[in-house]
C-alpha cells in the first residue's frame, strides 16, 4: 500500500501466476485475468497461452484508490472482496466477427489483512550448555496474540513445541500441566504485594502472547560444571524475545523463498534478565515467576549476562528463514513453555510462559561472534521499538525445572542422625516405683500404720494428756507405762497381730533389695545376713517414724518455698550486682530441682555466655537438646556455639536441621545466612537471607489478617485480648519486605532487655519464647508476699499511697515495636542468651538492610553492646542518637539511668529512672528500674519514695532484695513492725543475705528482743558483712540498748 498524497492512498495488485489452468477447447487454452472490485473492473491482463503444464505468466497489476473524501474508503477496503477471474479466449471460427470467452474460475481475495498489516511470529529463546563449545539452543516460536477480558484457565496443559501434530489433543504433553501459583511465592521480580493489582489487570484485561510450550533436554554431566560456573559468575541469564514476519510459502513450491534482509525482520527485540541463582541453593529443582523485559542493548546484556551475541540477531538468521508460517521443525527447540501477554505503543504488555529444562546442567557459553572488542553501547535510540517494553512494563512468565537439583540438599533423616551424633544420650527416664524401691515404700507404710496403732492404743490406756506431759514424767513412771503397754499388747494378741502385718513388707525386702530367695548355706552366714538385715530395718524404722508426726503438733520451723521462676529472678539480680557466683548457686539450684527442664539449661547456658564460659555453655546447650532433639531454640544455640568455638561442620549442621525442623522459624533461616557469610558462601547466604525475609513476609501478612479478624470480633463486642509474641506485643507492618538478592562483657548487664516484667497472662500467651518465665501463683512465697503487701497497703492507706498509685501503673504494659527486619529479629534473640559476639555481625545487615537501617532500637542494641564493656563514652554517644530519634522511648531513659547509675553519677540516674517510670508504656527491665532508684532513695533519706518504689518492685516480682529495700526504708521511717514483716520475706527467701540479718538485728534491738538479736547479729557476722557503717551503727544501738552482743 503506498501513500502517494496526505489524503490518497494506492493499493497494487498485482497477478503473478496461474496454475492448473485446464481449457474447455484444448489443454493450451489462452486466457486473462480481470480484476473487480466495488462493482468496478479495475483492468484486464494480457492475453496469455498456458502452457503444457497449466501455468500462465500473467505479471498483472491493477491498482485501487483509496481517498476518504469519496470513492473507495478503508471501510469498503474491510468489508467487501476483490474479484479475479480467469477467462478462456476461444479460437475465432469462420466469418466470426467477435471473439468468443468462457469464465475458467474465480477467486475471491479478503483486503482485510492489507488493514491488520503482515503476520507476526512471537519468538522467545534461549540457550543452554550442553557437551562441546556450541550452547543448546531453545526456540519458542508461534506465541497466540489473545485479546484481554478473559484470563487464562488453570490448570491447562502444555503443549509439545512442534507444529505439524494433526492428531486433535495430540499437541498436549500427557500428564503436563501448568498450574500457576501465589505471586508472593515466585521467585521472580514481580513478586511483591504492590505489584498485585498490576499483573491482575495485566493477565486478565489487556492483550498478551500465550505460549503454553515445553521445552525439554538431557544435559550431560559435563555440563553441569559448566552451568554451575556461570550461574555463580554471571547469575543473570539472558532470554530473547522479539518479533518476526510470517513467511508463507506458496504453494506447489515449497522449500524455495525468496530472499529478504534479515535485519529488517527483527522487530521489537528485548531481552529477561532471568536470576539463576536460586537454582544453585541446595535442593532446589525449580524457578518459577514474573521478569521484565528490557530493550535489547549489547552493552547492558554483556554487562549482566557476559554475553557477547544475540541468539536472534548473531546465531539465529537460520530460525528467521526457517519462520514459515505454520512452521516449528528447528532442530534447536526443544521444549520450554511460555506465554506472552504485549500491546505495543503505551498499552500493557505482559509475557507470560514456562521453561522447563529436563535436567539443568552445563558448560560455560563461549562467544561464536569475532575476537573483537564489543563496540561502546549503542544509544537507547537504536532500538526504539525494545524501549516500549519499559513504557509498557512487558513481563515474561517462565518456569525452569530440574529433575535433579545441582546442588543437593541433606536429608531431615541424615540431619537428625548427625546431631544425635554430636549430643550426648538422653538421660535415662526417672525410674519407677517398684522392686527394691517398692519394698522400702511398703516397709514405711506398715511401720506408720503400726504405729498409729500403739498411739492410739496408748491414748486408751493413759490418755492424751499423757503425750502432751511426757517432759514432767520421770524415768520409772514411763518405765512402768511401757511394761504395761507391752503386757496389754501381748495379751490381747495385737503384738502378733503387728508381727504378722510386718512380716510380708519384710520378705519384700529380703526378696527385692537383697535378692535372697534361696536357703543359707550355714548357720553363721544366715546370722550375719539377720544382723545387716535388722540394722537396715531399724534405719528404715527410725525413717518413718521421724515421717508420721501428728498432724496436730505445730512444726517448729516454716519455710518458703522459691520456685523455678523466682530463682531464675535471683539469678539475673545477681548479675545484675556482678555477684556471678550466687548467681551461678541459683543456675545450680534449679537444675537440681527440675533436671529434665531444658529451659533450667538454656538459662544457665546463657550464663555461661555472659561469663564467657563457652565450652560449659556448649555443654548446657547440647543436654537441653538431649532433652528435646526437636526444639528449635536449643538447635540454634548449638549452633551458635559451633560458630564461636569454630566448629564450622557442625555448626552447619544445626542449623539446617534447625530450618528443616520449622521451615517457617526466621531466626533459623538469618543465622544460617550469617554462617554462610562467615564462610564466604554468597550464594547460600543471600538463599537464607531471601528465605528469611520471604518467611517473615507471610507472617506479617498472617499477623494482618488476625488483626482485622479481631477487630471486626470487637465490633460486636467480643472482648479483644493482646496477643503477645516472644519479644512483646506482635506488630503489624505496612512496609513490604523486598527480597533483592542479599569480645566478652565485664558486667552483668547484658540482662537489661533480657528480663522482660510481664504480667502472668502475657507470659502465658507468649508464642514462641526463648526462654519462658511464667509466674507460679501457688506458691506459697507467692501467696504471703501477696497477704503482706495488702496488710502494708492497708495500714499506709494515705494520699501519697494514693499518688503512688497514679505514680506506678499498676498494669503492664509492652512496648510497642517497630516493624522488625529479620536482623533485628535475630538481634534480640542473640542478646538475650548474651551471644554479643554475634551482634556486632547482624547490626551491620541491619545497618545496611533497605527495610532496616539506623533505628531507635539499632542505636540501642549499640549502647547496650557498649555497655557491657563499661565503655561509657560510646554509650552515651549511642544512647543520645536513639534518644533524638524516639524522645519517648522508655528503654532509652531506662538504660540511661543504668549508664548513669553505673558511672557513678547517680543525680542523673535518678532523674532517668523517674522519667521511665512516668511513662504510660513500662520499660523492658522495670525490675531492674525499681531496685536502683530505691537503692538512690535510700542514700538521699527520701524514705517515703523509696517505700513507695520497693512496694512496687514487690507487688510485680518479689524477691529478697525488694523486700530488703522496703524492710530498709520502713526501719527508716520508724515503721519497726512492718519493716520486721518485709525483712522477714526477705530473710525467707534467701537466709544468706548478711544485710537482711543485719537489720533484722536491729530491728529487734529496737523492739527489746534481746536473744533474737543476739541470734540475728550472729548470722551477720558469720555471713560477713562488708558494710562497715551499718555494722557500726549496730554496735552503737548495741550499746545504746545494752544488749544483743554475745562478747560484751
């Protein structure tokens, strides 16, 4: 169609050849073609002889005028044919004036493709390494242009890539079908929540290119290296895309075509920039997901994929002859399945397809282009068509899939057994009661109930005073009751009666722990086993008897009880006070209580970190797996381990049975990359860092959809309770995780975010916690600081109780965290079981995270880390940044004051811990908190505040030394008998405190009680106490009174 003016367009047609011609008057008839169209003759052709053969040579051209003022216009053009009729000239007979004419045939021809313009071949290729220098090359031709409105059904089958199938459904691969998937689960680069509503509208509403093809090939072993190697060198993997002109071949002579330029038959070339390396993860088989397509520029592809040439451009002039229409025979394809989704000039394209690959594996792509250098870039102008792919925001769907994966991946099983290896046995169970065991618990019983027997019968015939007045009676009164006693049991039959009840527990024992069934070989073996036998029976005797007191005789004595969580509390104050050998007394003590609780050996673990105590750490951490194999936090702290005592092996091995155990755990998957980092493994490690975002991705959105799920339940008035993960309250986030591809301490404050003050309903609720502190309301140091506390409330029923209580909220309340990253995630973890040496490592990825960065929590951690080492300067300087970046953040102020209160400068500590305790929202350690600012109260007099602080660290979590502090400041104020009552619980809960003894002294040297200060002043010397000036003012009390020392 040419254009000869603006307004006039000319359309040739022209007539060529005739074939299979056949005349009415003989085989060699002559003939002419004429042109109609629009009820016009557009012109006749020559009168031309068909040959032998039934061909004629017309070489006629007729033209039509096209002009939108009037005529023929493009409507006519659309909707109405053009008419070729071939007719026969018959021979002039005799006096025949005109010639005579017999219509051959017709053809009716459709203008309408001169308006759609020629068709178009949808291409995509790629290539593969395979044996020798020359790549495997993958062709996807004869890609379906659809029209939106309607997305593609799934699942649907894939197709063979081969074109001449005639068979209907042949075309379809058996048992091969493509079945999508979410967005959020590809591996590729629109795979992100935002880009939801753009791929919708562009696989649904606008046109695309359907390929639906597979593609298959068998790689030799050799290739594998080779694809291994420029995976790990190049990671982009270049596939083309473009578009080609159909040739079609007339018919009757096929194989010949006529020659055209072959760089005018490229069009729209752009190129996917397909990320390989997931395929080198180990057990990975498949890639599958979303790639932009960019504009093909030698420059740029050579700088991302190394590749010097251009599959369709360089290599492939042979696939563009060979694109006939209808046409797929190239010995180069083989099957890959892709679909394509393009509108040109501004309008959606997308490209959608799958790759499937029998068996990726590979030798390096070499250039087939010449030696020389390639040429600078060519600017983006050149290729004019390739930057509408930008404009439009072309993708390309594709799958590759593997049979086997490149790099294998270990086993669950193998990765159990290996851990098994490497932990010692689990210990035995506790055993139960029964054989030798058994006999002694049965022995026990007859012996109480004997004896309850003779109680009572002695009741009967002396009566009950008679117990109760044993000290007025003298020897031969009582000598006189046992004779009688004796004679009435005898008498009445009940001493046999006894025998005879104990006589079957006895045989017990003999059989059971003794093991003698079987009769004494003499007379002076059979007296020995009697003498061992009646000394064990007497033993045991005295036992139970000292178990069967009268429930109605009052104990002397009354302990309390400290349960698992309190010693735990007494532990991390002992830290906190640098005192680690009690600290470690308290570790002990729990493990001997509860020796199958692994959280007891996490803890003290932990410990041993701060302690740097590594190799008994190890050995903490490993018996809490014992306990557990599938615990997941016991995995990652052996690992954590490996990594410190640079036994990298295992260390692997953790924690990959960690992220195999809970695929989902994002902990496991971001300490996994660190150890790979550590290895120089980039590979692996941004598959653990993409993994671990990608897990934290979907937990964000699960926490989401709870979210909304409970407010619309509090809408109808369901009562809404927090939920509480293992560092607080859970957090939304709004913010889409991207995956792009990615010494020891001098103190004991490594505890300051590690004790969290939550209530006993938040501990319960907790998730997934590390280490579980869970409040024992039954116990009974519990239940009379409880009962205390009220009677202390109750006398001191004031206003200023009343501010106290404004002052101190008397709910907890979490600190709301920011959306984490997986970094600072692992951060907290790794700070509270006092892995410092780890931190350092994930502050900078989260440093350099693009979802993280420099926080309010980064600089935290940071003052913390520097804290540790008492390095005050560093601190405060973090500590200043964190503070100008959340003013009214509790936990700044907080280890502020621990900063200033450590340093010395306790004016300023004051004034920081008065300002967390103001805010709405609690600190991470108020305990902590309390315990310091009454600690300044005290050496500032300000007794009624300190009170009112110890009052409040009691009611959260009691212990030895709130009480202490509260005993202190009621002996200050004059309140003897409720600082007696607090000293006391202090004194219950650990009766090692020199201090407590030391005020309990005092405090009875003030009431009068001469021998309990006598006593309570002894215990303060033998325990030692180094606080000279409250040893002297006993002394001068001492002499005031003129009692309560033993050497005056």
């Amino acid at each position: 169609m040419d254009q000869t003016s603006n307004t006039v367009r000319t359309v040739h047609i022209t007539v060529t050849n005739g074939y299979d011609l056949k005349g009415f008057k003989g085989d060699t008839p002559v003939t002419f073609v004429r042109a109609e169209f629009n009820q016009a003759v557009l012109g006749d052709s020559s009168k031309i002889t068909v040959s032998p053969e039934g061909t004629a040579k017309y070489n006629f051209t007729s033209n039509i005028d096209l002009s939108p003022d009037g005529g023929i216009t493009l409507d006519d053009l659309a909707h109405k044919p053009l008419f070729l009729t071939v007719t026969e000239v018959l021979p002039k007979e005799k006096k025949q004036k005109d010639e005579k004419t017999l219509t051959l045939g017709q053809a009716v021809v459709d203008l309408l493709p001169l308006l759609e313009g020629p068709g178009q071949n949808y291409m995509v290729g790629l290539q593969v390494p395979s044996v020798g220098e020359k790549d495997y090359t993958m062709i996807f031709r004869n890609g379906i242009l659809k029209l939106g409105g309607e997305r593609e059904p799934l699942p649907r089958p894939k197709k063979w890539p081969i074109a001449n199938i005639l068979a209907p459904g042949a075309s379809n691969i058996p048992d091969a079908f493509i079945v999508g998937g979410p967005y959020e689960e590809e591996e590729g680069e629109l795979n992100h929540p935002e880009d939801r509503e753009f791929r919708n509208q562009a696989e649904c509403t606008k046109k695309r290119i359907v390929w639906d093809l597979e593609s298959r090939c068998f790689l030799h072993p050799t290739a594998v290296a080779s694809l291994q190697k420029r995976i790990a060198d190049c990671r982009l993997w270049p596939v083309e895309i473009t578009r080609v002109p159909l040739i079609v071949m007339p018919k009757g002579k096929p194989g010949k075509l006529e020659k055209t330029e072959d760089e005018n038959q490229l069009s729209f070339h752009g190129v996917a920039y397909i990320n390989m390396v997931p395929l080198l993860y180990p057990g990975v088989k498949r890639i599958r997901g979303a790639f932009h397509v960019y504009p093909y520029l030698d420059g740029t592809v050579f700088e991302k994929t190394k590749c010097l040439f251009s599959l369709f451009r360089d290599t492939g002039h042979h696939l563009v002859h060979n694109n006939k229409a209808g046409g797929l025979n190239s010995p180069l394809s083989k099957p890959l399945s892709k679909n394509l989704k393009e509108e040109r000039l501004g309008k959606e394209k997308d490209i959608e397809g799958r790759a499937r690959l029998g068996e990726l594996q590979a030798p390096s792509i070499k250039s087939q282009s010449s030696d020389t250098p390639l040429e600078s870039e060519a600017p983006l102008s050149h290729n004019l068509e390739g930057q509408q792919y930008i404009e439009a925001g072309t993708y390309i769907v594709l799958e590759i899939q593997l049979d086997k994966a490149l790099v294998p991946k270990r086993m669950p099983e193998e990765l159990a057994r290996r851990v098994k290896e490497m932990i010692p046995p689990r210990p035995p169970l506790t055993r139960r009661t029964g054989g030798a065991q058994k006999a002694v618990s049965d022995y026990h019983t007859q012996i109480k109930s004997i004896s309850r027997a003779i109680l009572n019968e002695y009741h009967r015939m002396f009566g009950k005073q008679g117990t109760k007045l044993l000290s007025d009676i003298d020897n031969e009164t009582m000598e006189e009751q046992k004779c009688q006693l004796n004679y009435e049991l005898n008498c009445s039959g009940k001493y046999f009666a006894f025998k005879e009840q104990l006589k079957h527990a006895v045989v017990k024992i003999v059989r059971e722990k003794y093991l003698k069934t079987t009769a004494f070989e003499s007379q002076e073996e059979l007296q020995t086993f009697i003498s061992e036998l009646y000394v064990f029976l007497v033993d045991q005797m005295h036992v139970a008897l000292n178990q069967a007191i009268p429930d109605d005789v009052p104990s002397t004595t009354s302990t309390i009880q400290t349960s698992s969580n309190q010693l735990r509390l007494f532990a991390f104050e002992a830290e906190v006070n640098e005192n680690f050998e009690m600290a470690a007394v308290y570790y002990e003590e729990r493990l001997v209580r509860e020796p199958q609780n692994l959280e007891n050996w996490l803890d003290y673990g932990a410990f041993c970190l701060l302690t740097e105590d590594n190799i008994k750490a190890q050995e903490c951490f490993r018996k809490a797996l014992s306990l557990n194999e599938s615990h997941i936090h016991s995995l990652l702290l052996c690992g954590v381990l490996a990594v410190l005592l640079e036994n990298y092996e295992q260390a692997e091995i953790f924690f990959e049975d960690a992220t195999c155990l809970e695929p989902t755990n994002v902990i496991a998957w971001t300490l996994l990359g660190l150890f790979y980092e550590i290895q120089n493994n980039d590979i692996r490690m941004e598959m653990a860092f993409h993994e671990a975002f990608k897990q934290l991705q979907a937990r964000t959105l699960q926490t989401k959809l709870k979210s909304s799920a409970t407010i619309e339940n509090s809408e109808e008035g369901v009562k809404v309770e927090p939920s509480f993960g293992p560092w607080g309250v859970i957090q939304e986030s709004s913010t889409a995780i991207k995956s792009d591809g990615l010494s020891g301490p001098n103190t004991a404050l490594s505890s300051l975010d590690e004790f969290l003050e939550e209530s006993p309903k938040a501990q319960s609720e907790s998730q997934e916690p590390i280490i579980t502190v869970q409040t024992q309301e039954s116990s009974l140091a519990q239940k009379s600081s409880n009962v205390l506390l009220k009677e202390l409330t109750s006398k001191k029923e004031t206003s200023k109780c009343q501010d106290s209580s404004a002052f101190f909220p008397p709910t907890h309340q979490a600190i709301p965290q920011p959306p984490v990253t997986i970094f600072m995630e692992t951060i907290r973890f790794l700070m509270k079981v006092n892995a410092v040496q780890f931190v350092h490592r994930v502050l900078a990825h989260e440093l350099l995270c693009p979802q993280g960065g420099p926080s309010c929590e980064y600089y935290l951690v940071l003052a913390q880390t520097h804290l540790l080492k008492k390095d005050f300067a560093k601190t405060e300087e973090y500590l200043q940044q964190a503070a100008q970046m959340d003013y009214l953040n509790p936990n700044v102020w907080g280890v502020k004051g621990h900063l200033y209160f450590l340093s010395g400068n306790h004016a300023e500590a004051k004034e920081c811990y008065e300002r967390t305790i103001s805010f709405v929202v609690d600190a991470s350690e108020m305990h902590f908190i309390f315990l310091r600012l009454g600690h300044i109260y005290l050496e500032e007099k300000e007794y009624e505040n300190a009170k009112r602080t110890y009052m409040q660290a009691c009611k959260r979590s009691p212990s030895c030394l709130t009480w202490l502090g509260l005993g202190i400041a009621c002996y200050r104020l004059e309140e003897l008998t409720e600082a007696e009552d607090a000293l006391s619980e202090a004194n219950a809960l650990n009766n090692c405190n020199a201090e407590v003894w030391a005020y309990l002294a005092l405090v009875c040297l003030k009431v009068g009680r001469q021998l309990e200060a006598e006593q309570a002043y002894k215990y303060t010397i033998k325990l030692k106490l180094k606080d000279q000036a409250l040893l002297e003012e006993i002394h001068s009390v001492q002499e005031m009174v003129g009692f309560g020392n033993p050497s005056f």
